[in-house]
C-alpha cells in the first residue's frame, strides 16, 4: 500500500533486484478507471447535492467514493490490468 501512494505516476522500484520500472496506461485500464470514478465518485455527487442543495454535501460525497471505493478499485486494476515496462 506504501508504495501505491509514494509513487502515483506508476513508477515503481523492484523489491527483489531493485531496477526501476513503470507501468503502462492501456485504453482498457483509462476506460475502465473512468468507469469506476463515474459509479463510485460522480453519481453520489449528483444524487446528494439533487437531495440537499448543498456544494459541501455534494463535494463530500465524492471525496467520500474517490477515498473509500475509487482507491481500492484503481489498486486493483493496477495490479490485474496494468503491464510492467522497463525504464
């Protein structure tokens, strides 16, 4: 988890030989990061500031779906969806 967010452009060190390497961005993993930024950040967003009125509630909703749910999927995709490329 430590290294997910000292290095959030996907540069990364090898923890068995220590050779930089970084990780390519494919149209699938951009489509499908939009996707889950789209259900778990933006539609809370809408559907909260729709009932309160509120750009503070509103804004809180998405901060809450990038921080909760938004993390976690992108970890996950970065692990299944995204190759290694030497630097």
């Amino acid at each position: 988890m430590r290294e997910y967010f000292r290095e959030p452009l996907g540069r990364h060190n090898c923890p068995a030989c220590q050779r930089r390497f970084r990780l390519k961005y494919s149209f699938s993993y951009i489509c499908l990061f939009a996707l889950a930024v789209f259900i778990t950040a933006v539609i809370p967003w809408v559907v909260v500031y729709y009932f309160t009125r509120s750009d503070l509630f509103g804004f809180l909703a998405f901060l809450f779906g990038v921080f909760v749910f938004t993390v976690p999927i992108d970890r996950w995709l970065d692990d299944n969806w995204r190759k290694s490329a030497e630097i």
